[in-house]
C-alpha cells in the first residue's frame, strides 16, 4: 500500500492535480478541464511530440508521421483534456493542421523565424529540443500563427507557381543553348544577340547543328528540350486564362484596372494574397509582400537597412515590374517617380510607386469599384 500510495503521490504533482483513477490495474488520469500544449517537430517519416501542462512536460516522444495516430495518441493518453498544438511551416505544408483541426484540436502554424530560440537550444539542437521549445513558447503566449489558406485556393495556387517555374527553366534552356553557342566558337549574329527568339532564329540555330554532326545531337536536344518547355507554358496558360475567365473574372477585371496590373499578375496577387480581407489595414499588406524597410536600432543609433529581405519574393517582383510598366501609362504616377528621383535613385523610387500600386490593388478589390486612371490616389 505504501508503494501503491507513493505512486498516486508522483502523478498527481507531474499531472498537476489532474484526478486518476484505477482500472484493472491500469492508471487512467483524468484530464478533464486541463489545457496541454502540444508541440510537433515535423519530419517526412516520424514527429517529435512534446505534451507541456502548467510548465511539466508530460512527454516528449518520436512516432510515426500520421495524423490518425497522433490523435489516437493525444486522446488515450490524455482523455477529457483539450489540446493546443503547433508546428513550424515546412515543405509538408498544412496537411496536419488540417486533420488536427477536423479533429477538434486547435493547431496553428508558425514561421520557423518568429520562434526564439537560445543560445543554448541553438548550440544543442535535437528534435526533442525544437519540440519542445515550441510547446513551451506555445504555451507562453509567445507565438503568431500564419495565415492557412483554403484548400481549394492552395491547390489552384500551384498552377500559377508552376507557370512561374516553367518561364525559370525556359530561360534556362535559351541560356544553356548560347552558351554552347558561345563554347564552341559560333558566334550568333547581330539582330539575335539581345533576347530575340523569333522562328529566324531557332532557324538559324538548326543550320548551325546540321553543319556539324558531332554538334548536332547535343543543340538540337537542347532545342528540343525549350520547344517542349514552350508547349508546356501555352498549355498552362490556356488553364489559368480558363480559371481567370470564371471564377475569378469579377476580381480580375477590377485588379486590371489598375495601370500595370495585367492578368497574369492579377491572377497571381489573387491566387497568393487570397482573402484581401483577412489583413486589418493596409500596413499588413504591405508588410506581407514586403514594401517595408528593415531597421535597426539600438540606443542612439539607427540604422535603416533597406527594403526588408523578408517578403512574398514572387509577388513583390511582379509588383515591381508593374510599377514600371504603370509610369508609363498613368500620369498621376509618372509626376510621383519624377518627383521622387530628384531625392533619390530611380530603383529607390520605383518601389515607392510599387507601394502606391499595392494600394490601389487592396482599394479597388474591398470597394468593387474600378480604378479610374489619372487620379490621384
């Protein structure tokens, strides 16, 4: 009895006076009303879970990568307790969120930056650490989820991505190709050395590889390799033009209202940003794609270090490149960059104007009226 007695001691100060019960000599706590943070190191084949209560962890074990059996888990072994757990984004995207969240157990996702960290957790990182660590900082009330996007969103999103990396590996293909141009002595004439692939010129580049045959297996492969990478863009296009042309068509036509913003664009700021209106204000927005400058400052020292490195990459370059085109046809802007380049270089002053297009964006989609060109905004 002293044995058994000294037992119930132990759990009750490890389940923080959570009540227990025996049943057929097995020791069932009960943890009704009891809030347990759950962080998960998530890996391909297995997950780090670590279960945190009132500041004791519980547990900190390795099991297989599957959902159902992490649920199974937490509910046996911690029956009538609710759960809070997190993970840090990664290439297995929001899948676990997902089947956590059908399942009842709160889950949110964070960026692996915005978890701190220790020198020491740096210095001796495990998985049991970083799970840990996430479990704990969860608790704490240290950390922001990122957004989880619709699912049906996420999956039309790749289509747009994939155009994006198709138009990468074209513009490889062509490098590729002048450079084997360029290796082996043959020089390309005038009116093709700029980024002119017009049928002149694939045409030239046949003669060159039937001129010599030890050359020609090698360049017409290459060639083939970019016709084919080509057809594969046409196909992708003729998609996204469908999914712009229906269920997005409303919203497409009133972000091509603004001077610059072309459909691919459109479709693309649509498809990434998502529900414009889960961003309270524009700063959030603009914090999101990245038009904001990163700073630091310490004492009576401060440093501006430019337009921040962490941003939405794809959709702060697309924006950028629209600002160029949007000088060109919008008055109002063109009289803005003027006067922002008497004070600075031009590269400095575009982004502002990207800003000012960003804007413009997020007005034109919340209020369902057309930008109107020429007016100041």
């Amino acid at each position: 009895m002293l044995i058994i007695n000294s037992k119930f001691k132990i759990m009750k100060q490890q389940a923080s006076a959570t009540s227990e019960t025996q049943v057929k000599d097995k020791m069932i706590i009960d943890f009704s009303g009891k809030l347990i943070y759950v962080g998960i190191d998530v890996h391909q084949k297995d997950y780090q879970v670590a279960k945190v209560i009132d500041g004791i962890c519980l547990g900190n074990h390795r099991m297989t990568a599957n959902s159902d059996l992490l649920i199974n888990h937490l509910h046996s072994h911690y029956p009538g307790a609710e759960f809070k757990c997190v993970y840090e984004s990664c290439a297995w995207g929001f899948n676990l969120q997902r089947r956590l969240t059908a399942a009842g157990i709160q889950c949110m996702v964070v960026h692996a930056a915005d978890v701190s960290t220790s020198d020491k957790e740096r210095k001796r990182k495990t998985d049991k650490v970083d799970a840990l660590k996430l479990a704990r900082t969860l608790a704490a009330g240290e950390l922001k989820g990122i957004h989880v996007p619709d699912e049906a969103i996420q999956k039309q999103r790749n289509l747009i991505r994939y155009r994006s990396r198709l138009m990468r590996d074209i513009n490889r293909s062509k490098n590729r190709i002048k450079s084997l141009l360029k290796y082996q002595g043959i020089e390309i004439p005038a009116q093709y050395e700029k980024n002119n692939w017009s049928q002149n010129f694939l045409a030239w580049i046949e003669q060159q590889a039937a001129k010599d045959e030890l050359l020609a297996d090698t360049l017409l492969l290459m060639l083939d390799q970019m016709k084919l990478l080509g057809q594969l863009l046409v196909k992708t296009e003729r998609k996204l033009r469908e999914l712009r042309n229906g269920k997005y068509g409303a919203k497409v036509k009133l972000a091509t209202s603004v001077p610059g913003i072309g459909p691919t664009t459109a479709m693309q700021f649509l498809l990434e940003v998502g529900d414009i209106t889960r961003f309270k204000g524009f700063d959030a927005l603009n914090d999101f794609i990245g038009f904001c400058p990163d700073t630091d400052s310490s004492g009576e020292t401060d440093r501006d270090r430019g337009i921040t490195t962490r941003r939405h990459k794809q959709l702060r370059s697309a924006l950028i490149e629209s600002a160029w085109q949007a000088i060109r046809v919008d008055p109002a802007l063109m009289t803005r960059y003027q006067e922002l380049t008497k004070r600075m270089k031009g590269v400095h002053a575009i982004i502002r104007i990207a800003r000012k297009l960003l804007r413009r964006l997020r007005a034109v989609l919340l209020t369902g009226i057309a930008y109107q060109k020429g007016v100041v905004a």
